[in-house]
C-alpha cells in the first residue's frame, strides 16, 4: 500500500492487525493517525520522516513497536 505523501489524516481500520516496515515513511504532511482497535504491531520506519505527525491514537492492545517507528516525527 502506498500513501500519498501529502495525506493530512488517516484512519487504520479495525481489520488491520499489522502496520508493515515503512509503510507511512515519509509521508511528510500526514498529521495525524488513528488506529484501528485491532493493532498488535508497527513495524520498523513505519512512520519515520512524518515530519508534521503530531498527533497519534495507540489501542490499548499493541504489543510491539518497531524500532525508529516514528523516527524524525
């Protein structure tokens, strides 16, 4: 999957379990993440370089967060 680097807001939805290495990396103007419920793991770089990223919604049942997830955020 790949997300425009100029999202403001994006909504993971409740059947995603996994967030993959790098899915988000450098989506510079995405400000903002809610997860779904369901989220048990973020990978690595998954959100680096998200330079506007200020605001996210972790569920209360994630279990891992890979390393440099949210690097330069």
């Amino acid at each position: 999957m790949t997300v425009s680097n100029i999202a403001s807001f994006e909504k993971i939805q409740d059947n995603i379990v996994k967030i993959g290495n790098s899915s988000f990396a450098e989506c510079s103007y995405l400000e903002e993440v809610n997860f779904g419920k369901n989220i048990k793991s973020i990978g690595d770089y998954a959100f680096s370089n998200c330079y506007y990223l200020t605001n996210i919604s972790l569920p209360s049942g994630i279990n891992e967060i890979g390393n440099n997830a949210f690097q330069h955020c």
